[in-house]
C-alpha cells in the first residue's frame, strides 16, 4: 500500500514536470578536429520533446492512484 503511494506521488511530480518544462534540453560534446595534443570540440544543445499530452496523463493516473489507495 505505501509503494503504490509513492509511485502515486512520483507521478503526480512527474506529471507536473513535465507540463512545466515540455522537453529535455541536454549538451553534447563531440571531437569535430583532433591535431597532435590539440583538439578542437563542438557543443551543441539537443532537446528531446515532450507532447503536454504525457504529462497531463501522468498527472491524471497519480491522481487516480492516490484517490484509490485512499479509499481502502
């Protein structure tokens, strides 16, 4: 009973996380010329999308967990 509230509540952060920030931005770091002990490197900034869709539904299934539990 105390898991499935836990799961409950990571979902409901989840949820709300992912409807605040709508992606995952990261950096990536790759070699672009390597001469002798002289490198030269390239950032550029990646974003994974996240439909609000998701979150909303996270938000939604952590609600309905967290109200199920609470009745028993």
């Amino acid at each position: 009973m105390q898991a499935i509230k836990i799961v409950a509540i990571v979902l409901i952060v989840v949820g709300l996380v992912g409807l605040a920030y709508e992606g995952i931005t990261y950096t990536k770091r790759e070699k672009v010329l390597e001469v002798g002990p002289i490198t030269a490197t390239k950032e550029t900034k990646e974003t994974i999308p996240l439909p609000p869709i998701l979150g909303g539904a996270a938000l939604v299934c952590g609600v309905v967990l967290l109200i199920a539990t609470a009745r028993r």
